[in-house]
C-alpha cells in the first residue's frame, strides 16, 4: 500500500487502549478484550495509572510497526494527533519509521477553541513520514478559494471595473478571506482582467551566488538594483522573457500605478526596485502543501448530514481535511490507501469524492474494531450497536448518494 492516514484515539483519558497480546489465539484474545454479542466494549485509560502514556504508546508501538512493513518503498503515513501525546509519538514514530523520514509536523487549525485551560486552543496535530526519504516526494496542495476569485473577477470584467479599483477589490477579498501567501502573491490583473502575480528574482540559495549582469529599466533607462546575491536566472533567460532584442524591449506597457511591463517581466517606476516575474495564476495549478492547515471542523455536521440530522459521533475529522491530504502528493494508478482507525469513516468519504471529482481510481480499506457505542446514545438507539456499523453505513450511503446523483444527470 502506498498510503496511510490515522486518526487514533488522542489519550485524554477518556480513550481506549486496545490490548494486545501475541501468544493468545483469537478466541483468547477476543475473550480477554470484552467482546460481547453487542461489540467489543474496550476499557478506558486511566489518568491515574502510572503507565498512563505507556499504555498508550504501547498500543501504538504494535500498530505502526505493521503499518510500517505493508508501506511501499514511496509510501507515506500521516497521523492525527494533539497535545496530550505528540511530543511522545514523535519519538516513537523516529523510532519506527526513522528520524531521516520525518517530513513535517502540520498544525491544523479547525477554528473552533477548545476553552478548557483558560486559552483557545484552536490547533491540533499531523504528524507526516515516509517510508523511504531516498524516494522523491513533493506534496501540494489545491489552491484555496478558487470560485470565490473567479467570481469576483468575472463581475468585475463584466462591469468594466477599471483595473486599479479591480485590483483593490480583488485584495479586499483576500483580507476577508485570510487566503495563505500562495494566493494573495497574486493580486494583479492585466488590461485583459487575467491574474497575475510578481515572482522575487533574487539568487535563491543563501550559501552561493548566482550571475550578475546589468538590466536596464525600460523607462529611465539606468541601470536597475542588482540582489546582493546575484539573478535567479542566466541572462539569455532574462532577455528572453523581457522580449530584449538587440538590446532594446519590443514591447513597454505602462500600468496604472506607474510600474511598467515589458513581455513577462514587472519593473517599478524607476529603477530603485529590482524587477520580477511574472506568473499568471492559471498557471500554477498548486503549490506546496503549507505546515499550516487552516479548514473548518465541520466533521460532526457531515455525518449528521449523512445520517438524517442525528449525531452518532463524537469529533470526526472534516472530509475537507483528509482530502487536502490524501490528495497532496502525485498517484499511481489504483493507489491504496489504508485507515486503521476507520471511527466513523471519514476517510473512505473523502476518497470517494476524490476519485468522483477528479476521475480517480483510489482505492482504500478501513479497519474499525467492533467497539460498542454507548447505550445511551443516539447511535446506539438507532441500532447501531457498533462503531463499524456506523462506518460501514456511512460509506454505503456516500456511495449510494453519488450513484443516485449520477443517474440523475444522465437522465437530464
């Protein structure tokens, strides 16, 4: 398998601790752990035990060292966690799978303050490592509030805005919206309202230098600040993209702000500010996925949406998030993604809409022990007398719903 996403029990005292022990056979074991006609009922751990962590880390220890062994030579786990064990899963994870494997730890902020020590807590954790970090991994992510800008500037192109005040409009948007410095980046639109953003042309890499050579601004026409550490591209490379022939610009176009664009670089007014390149943003479908994700924690919404307005479970994770992430990284066909703690689903329902979306062929397997659900909850009265009723019904109707929706279309 190439893929795993969990989101395992977060040790708050109130969770459960799955025993495990390898000399039993499975009727043994099944016996030990409380499975009854109803579920597997599986006891809390303590805070008041001395092995509280120990306990905890122990159930993981078994857990991720499988999940390490079925991971392909390229594959990838990510792991959500909180405040109660990260700093000692961390360790753990360094032992199993390598501290040379570690690619980052996320915070996701899900916006709704948890109040319960005197401070909004609005984040949790996501721990990432790959099997193998000699494989080459990039992860990216979709940009963020795409129809939101679209829309914005179709009316505005609509209406004629005039540029300087579409722009400001367009940057209003982004301050409402808190768009990450990947969208906001671009904030300019040319005569045509296509979007467009200015790229630092500054030599990258702080241990070396780049060329130096001199540009001319194309209205003063004295030599422009050259970066301290030289240009980012050769330049052959510049002049090209400057539309420079036999030393002289074929194209000036002067902005409203009294910049000036000359084929696809950005000069300032005078020649005080190095220029830039320029990218449009249809043209960079995604960039890197950011060590911040910022997304709504609307989980418990999704499965009462699901589920005819009742609420079967406590705390599921948004599809919104597990899709930014499942989807952060280029696939193979037939990509296997694993969940071996499935809850209520949300994983399966995330890459159900994905391949539904972008015509995917993800597959994926759940594993959810038969837990009972607590005799007095909504979850329980309905008949679901198990968790893994609740995961395996949740998915049945995700699937049913998109067939339906398809055979829908088909017939309009």
């Amino acid at each position: 398998m190439g893929w795993v996403y969990i989101d395992p029990p977060y040790n708050t005292g109130k969770d459960f601790v799955y025993s495990d022990s390898w000399k039993q056979n499975k009727a043994e074991y099944w016996e030990d752990a409380g499975m009854t006609e109803s579920g597997y009922k599986i006891d809390s751990n303590a805070e008041t035990d001395g092995r509280f962590h120990s306990n905890w880390l122990n159930m993981m220890y078994s857990r991720l060292l499988i999940a390490r062994q079925l991971l392909k030579e390229d594959g990838v786990i990510f792991i959500s966690i909180d405040d109660n064990e990260v700093h000692h899963l961390r360790k753990l994870c360094d032992d199993v799978f390598g501290e040379e494997n570690f690619i980052e730890c996320i915070t996701w902020n899900k916006r709704i303050p948890k109040n319960d020590k005197g401070i909004g807590n609005i984040h949790e954790y996501i721990l990432l490592y790959v099997k193998n970090f000699e494989f080459k991994h990039e992860f990216t992510m979709r940009k963020d509030g795409l129809e939101e800008i679209e829309e914005l500037i179709n009316k505005l192109k609509s209406q004629k805005i005039p540029i300087s005040k579409a722009e400001c409009e367009l940057r209003l948007l982004y301050k409402k919206k808190g768009f990450d410095r990947g969208i906001t980046l671009y904030n300019s639109l040319n005569d045509e309202y296509k979007l467009w953003g200015k790229i630092n042309m500054s030599w990258p890499n702080a241990n070396t230098f780049g060329p130096t050579y001199d540009i001319i601004h194309p209205k003063t026409n004295k030599i422009v600040k050259v970066p301290d550490r030289g240009w980012r591209w050769k330049e052959d490379t510049f002049n090209e993209a400057a539309g420079i022939v036999n030393g002289k610009y074929s194209t000036i176009t002067e902005r409203h702000d009294g910049s000036f664009v000359c084929g696809k670089i950005w000069f300032s007014k005078d020649e005080n500010t190095q220029p830039s390149s320029i990218t449009f943003f249809e043209d960079v479908e995604s960039f890197l996925l950011r060590s911040i994700l910022s997304t709504k924690s609307d989980g418990g919404i999704e499965v009462e949406n699901i589920f005819d307005g009742k609420s079967f479970f406590s705390y599921p994770k948004s599809t919104s998030l597990i899709k930014t992430l499942l989807d952060s990284i280029e696939l193979n066909d037939n990509e296997l993604f694993v969940d071996f703690f499935a809850g209520s689903g949300t994983t399966g329902q995330a890459i159900t809409e994905l391949n539904q979306e972008d015509g995917g062929n993800r597959k994926y397997i759940l594993v959810q022990l038969p837990e009972q659900t607590d005799e007095k909850s909504e979850a329980y009265k309905a008949g679901y007398k198990k968790i893994s009723d609740i995961t395996i019904e949740r998915n049945k109707r995700v699937v049913e719903k998109i067939i339906k929706e398809k055979k829908v279309n088909r017939n309009n």
